[in-house]
C-alpha cells in the first residue's frame, strides 16, 4: 500500500518529489505515471510536472539527487569522524559507514521511501535509473573505496571499487526490505544482531579472495 503524501505542507515541487519517491519506491518506475504522481502529492494541476521539472525522468532525476545526497553526506560524516578520532580505520569502520546511514534513514516514512528508491534505480529503472544511481553515489563510493584500501593495504584499487559496488547494492536492498527473517528458519530476528551479521558479511566480502595469491 502506498504511503499518504501530506498535502497541507511543503511546495508544489516538494509535494511532487516526495511523490514520486513513494511510488516509484513501491511500485517501480513502470507502475508510476504523472497522473498517479499528482494524485499522490494532491496535485490540481495536470501539467505541474512539466512545469517544475520538464517531464517525469527530470521529477526523477531530482528525486534520486536528493536521495543519494543525503545518504552520501551522512557516510561522509562517518568516515571524516573516524578519521578526526586518529583510530586506524578498519574495514568493519567502512562496513558501519555503509549500513549505519542505512538503517537510520529507514526508520523514518521519507528516509525509508529514499532508500527504496535507490535500490529501484540500481534494480529495474534501466540503464538511465543505473547512470542516475551511479552519478549520486560515485564520489562518495571512491571515498569508501580509498578507506577501505587503507584499510586493508593489500587490497588493490580494482577490487575495492567493485566490492565497494556490491556491497552498496546488497545493504540498499537488505535493510528496507528487512522481514523475511520472521519466516525464515533463524534462530534470532533481532535488528542489532541481524545488522551485526550485515557487517560481517560486508567485511568477509570485502577481505576475502578467490585468486590465489592475491586479495
């Protein structure tokens, strides 16, 4: 079920953003259409869209610019803390930085929308919902790139990027849709030390090699 968009606060343009967050986050990219969008943002105007954005895909674009921004400046704010503490980073430090933002943002109606939202892009929007994704979150993935080289020196600068990249795609999916552990055959549902597990697996995947020889 579609989540209620308020209409008694926020712009026009505000109002379409959230919008269309919420149901392309629910619905995918193919089950949202303008008219859908308005009546989400309790919108009059048919051509609110066009007049704010130009068409869907700008709504879009913007949509997941402010999405990808918030998640980049709350990882950017954690690897600079842990720089600031003159600890040595360690690759569970870059893991954290991945997954703490993440579950944060999902503990709000907004921030859970955005999250779902990114992972719609990387998943079924096509190649333009992909190069959407890829050009808010690229910078700060160099980032945690470069913190998890120096973290684990051995690690060369082509494997870092693209476990960086898996890593990504799996806490965007896994944490929104966290539930299937009620059903499934578990011995504990409990969000601490289901996210604990995430970040063993982040770092496992991260420090681990198939090539012999190398990381």
């Amino acid at each position: 079920m579609v989540s209620a968009v308020s209409t008694s606060t926020g712009t026009t343009r505000e109002r379409l953003i959230e919008a269309v967050t919420v149901l392309i986050a629910e619905r995918g990219l193919d089950g949202t259409s303008v008219r859908s969008i308005n009546k989400q943002a309790g919108v009059a105007n048919q051509s609110a869209v066009n007049y704010h954005f130009g068409n869907i895909w700008g709504l879009v674009e913007v949509a997941v610019t402010e999405a990808t921004r918030a998640y980049s400046r709350d990882i950017e704010a954690m690897l600079a803390a842990q720089k600031a503490s003159g600890e040595t980073i360690t690759l569970m430090d870059v893991a954290e930085a991945m997954i703490r933002p993440t579950v944060r943002m999902v503990l709000t109606p907004q921030g859970r929308g955005r999250v779902q939202l990114m992972a719609r892009m990387a998943g079924d929007c096509g190649q333009r919902g992909r190069e959407l994704l890829a050009r808010g979150l690229g910078p700060v993935s160099l980032q945690l790139s470069a913190s998890a080289r120096e973290a684990m020196p051995a690690l060369d600068q082509e494997a870092a990027g693209v476990k960086i990249l898996y890593a990504f795609n799996t806490v965007l999916n896994v944490i929104p849709d966290a539930g299937l552990e009620r059903w499934w055959p578990l011995e504990t549902t409990s969000r601490d030390r289901l996210d604990r597990y995430l970040r063993d697996y982040i770092v496992g995947g991260i420090s681990f090699s198939s090539r012999p020889g190398k990381v």
